[in-house]
C-alpha cells in the first residue's frame, strides 16, 4: 500500500507543473542554506580553535595571581618567579612599553619568552640566529600599523623594576603571519634573558604556558586557566553565530512549509471528487489522509535532489577554496583567518535532511487530517462538508 502510495504521490506531483517545482526550489535552497551556514561556522570553530591552541593556549596558563590579562594596571606587579618545581612549561614576561617609529608614539606590550621553546608557533628561532643586541620579532599586524619590516630599527622606551625609565633601539628580526590577533596586535616579542636585563626583573615570568607534558599540581600564588577554559570565550562567540544566523534559514525553511501548506489546503480542497472515489474504492480515510501526508513528504524529498545538483559541486568548491574574510573582521581580537573552509560533515547533512523531511511531513499532515472528518457522498459530488 506504501509502494502505491508514493506511485500515486509522485504523478500528482509530477501533474502540478510548474507549482511543484517552485515549492521543491524554495525548499531547496533552505536545504542548501542551512548546510551552508552551519558549516562555515563549524569551519571557523575548527580554524580558530587549532589556531588559537597552536599560537596562544597550548595546553593552557599557569598565570600569576595578580595579573589579569583584561587590566593593564596589573603588568606592573603581576609576576613573579615560577617555582622550580613547575616543568613543562614556557615562561612568558610581560611589560608595558613605548615605541617611536617615525617620530610617532606607540603603546605596546613587550613579551619575553625563552628562545629555544616550542610549545607555541612564535617563531623565536630567529632570536638564535640574530647578531643583535636586542632582537625583536613582531606579527604582520604589528608591522603594518608600526609601518616596519624586517631589518628595521626603532627606538623603545621601558621601565624596570624600580619605575625608572630607559630607552634603546631594538631590531626586528622576523615578522610571523598568524590569524591570532591577541598575539599580534601591539606586541613585541623578545628573548625572555633580554627582558629580565632590560627589567631587572630575572627568573619572572607573568604566566607560563603548557606543553603536552605538563601536569597541574595546585601551586600558591599561582592560577592554572586549562585550555577548555580559555576556549569558552570562542565557543559561545561561534554559538551565538550560530543561533543569529539560524534566523535566515528559519525564515526560508517557514516560506518553504508555508507554501507546501497552501498547495496541500487547495488541493484537498479541488480534488475532494477524487477523494470521495478513493474512498468509494475501499480506502480507508486513514490511507487516504497518510497518501495525502506521503504527497506532501516528497516535496522533501524532491528538494534534496534538487539541492544536490547544484549543492554538492558548491560545496566542494567552498572546501576547496574558502571564503574569504573582510580585512577588518580580522582585528576584532579573536582568531579569524583569511579564508574559512566550511566543514560539511555528515552528522550536519543528516540532521538537516531529517529536519527539512519532517517539517515537510508535518506540514502536509496538519491539512490533510480534514480527510477523515469529509462525507464520502458529498466529497464525490464536489461539495463541502
């Protein structure tokens, strides 16, 4: 009975023509938004993540007590010497400080890190193989809002441990590309032995980061942030992305529901002779009402295969290629590359035929329950019950 079911659905459907075919194409393209949309975010969630991870987080910060990265007033009492008993870990010293490129004035943090660590991708291989007294490496933000590039030297000014100011110039020795911004932005990076000189401020660091290796005992004066911490902030940025942009494709799937709702409400409505003769045949309302709902469904079913034509090489190309992202999201202080590549997994592509397949269901049911309420009689002669 199913099989004839969907035989007699597909030849009413095939029968309406041109509304059919709108109904499946605005279905369609809420298919191949939906995908699209949740799978560029989960592209950026992946991106930003391993980037983030990579270049900032590591395996997360054992910071000081007394600093809070949010406060610049705490960078001038927030560090201290990390216990000998603390390994696996890479130091981080940070202070304020001013630079003058072209007779401008720069505010900028100065972050001293050990130049033979690898738990992060800053590229401190270049402090090993600069001849200069103080090497500096900065990111490609830095180097564009400072307008410096590699070989240049420019004037810094710090202050040490006791307050009392001094300058110098330091040369750049790399400049890394890196989606990361917070390790960018108005930094300086420097051999950790030649801040603790500048400073006077020897063994302190203001936090340290982790390697895979490290294992956190509880140490006084001292805070560990693991690296699901630090990734909730991105988390519930990407969250709420997802749940803005869930807006568009709600309103494209409701037109998409709305539609196949009309066409079920006008067709049960012109074809009640034809019901009644089904009936008169020995169908069951039940059957009727369930061939009524199956017509309905296949407009779901209609609109993936339409959505595959043109859906599945545009996702391919987008894997491929990305999409780029405007210059000036790139400094909103979170992980961002250039170009995104969308992540169309199956457990997205599943949920969201299972999603865009019951709606439909429902849809073409809620009309055609009125079937089982109509008068065979009056149904066969074309009449309102």
């Amino acid at each position: 009975m199913m099989k004839l079911a969907f035989q007699i659905a597909y030849k009413n459907l095939m029968g309406a023509g041109l509304r059919t075919w709108l109904n499946v194409a605005v279905l369609s393209f809420a298919f191949v938004i939906i995908i699209f949309f949740n799978g560029l975010m989960d592209g950026w969630n992946r991106q930003s993540r391993t980037d983030s991870i990579a270049w900032e987080y590591g395996h997360g910060h054992l910071q000081n007590d007394a600093y809070d990265p949010y406060d610049a007033f705490t960078l001038q009492d927030g560090h201290a010497e990390i216990p000998s008993k603390v390994k696996n870990v890479t130091p981080i010293l940070v202070q304020q400080g001013n630079i003058y490129p072209e007779g401008r004035m720069m505010s900028v943090l100065l972050k001293g890190i050990d130049k033979e660590q690898g738990t992060i991708k800053i590229p401190t291989e270049a402090f090993t193989t600069s001849t200069a007294q103080f090497p500096a490496i900065i990111g490609n933000r830095m180097a564009e809002a400072a307008q410096l590039k590699v070989g240049d030297q420019v004037l810094l000014r710090w202050r040490d441990k006791n307050g009392t100011f001094d300058a110098s110039n330091i040369t750049i020795v790399d400049i890394f590309d890196t989606t990361v911004a917070s390790v960018d932005s108005g930094q300086i990076w420097l051999p950790i032995e030649t801040l603790w000189e500048m400073t006077g401020l020897h063994n302190h660091a203001t936090l340290a980061i982790a390697n895979s290796n490290y294992e956190h005992v509880p140490i006084e004066g001292w805070n560990f942030e693991s690296q699901a911490e630090m990734l909730q902030n991105l988390d519930d940025i990407i969250s709420m992305k997802k749940y803005s942009s869930s807006i568009l494709y709600i309103l494209l799937l409701a037109i998409a529901l709305l539609a196949i709702f009309d066409t079920q409400v006008l067709s049960i409505f012109r074809r009640q002779k034809e019901i009644g003769t089904y009936i008169a045949l020995g169908m069951t309302r039940l059957q009727v009402v369930r061939l009524f709902t199956v017509e309905g469904s296949m407009y779901s079913f209609l609109a993936m295969i339409v959505g595959c034509i043109y859906g599945i090489p545009l996702f391919i190309f987008l894997n491929a290629k990305g999409i780029g992202m405007p210059q000036a999201s790139q400094e909103m202080g979170i992980s961002l590359a250039d170009r995104i590549y969308p992540i169309f997994g199956l457990q997205l592509i599943v949920g969201t035929i299972l999603l865009v397949t019951i709606s439909a269901t429902i849809v073409s049911y809620l009309p055609a329950r009125k079937i089982a309420k109509m008068n065979p009689v009056l149904a066969l002669k074309g009449k309102l019950q």
